[in-house]
C-alpha cells in the first residue's frame, strides 16, 4: 500500500467538508499510513476466513431519544 501524505488527507478532508491545517494533516497521514501498514502484514488467508464483526445495532424508532 502506498503511504498517504498531506495531499492526500487534504483532499479526503475537503471532501468530507472538513478544515485541517497541513501540521494535523501531516500527523494524520502518519499515523493512518502506519495503521495501514500493519493492515497490510495480515496474511490474506486469515481476512478471507473472518466474518465481519457487528460494529453497530439498530434502534427501533421508540428507542431513539
């Protein structure tokens, strides 16, 4: 995987309508670069045998607040 720079956390921020100067940029792209790095050491056998994990539960309409 390529590693993402300020270019790249530039644009995706501005896509999602949000405002970073280049310092929080650059910390950004550094620590998602190296998240992704360690993503990548995972062998492909084992992603292709994991179910997804439920990372949310749905509400019904009266248990909103």
């Amino acid at each position: 995987m390529t590693d993402l720079n300020r270019a790249d956390i530039m644009e995706m921020a501005r896509a999602a309508g949000l405002e970073l100067d280049e310092v929080r940029a650059d910390t950004i792209a550094s620590r998602l670069s190296g998240i992704l790095s360690e993503l990548d050491q995972i062998p492909i056998e084992n992603m292709m045998s994991a179910e997804p994990a439920q990372i949310f539960s749905v509400k019904e309409a009266s248990d909103r607040g």
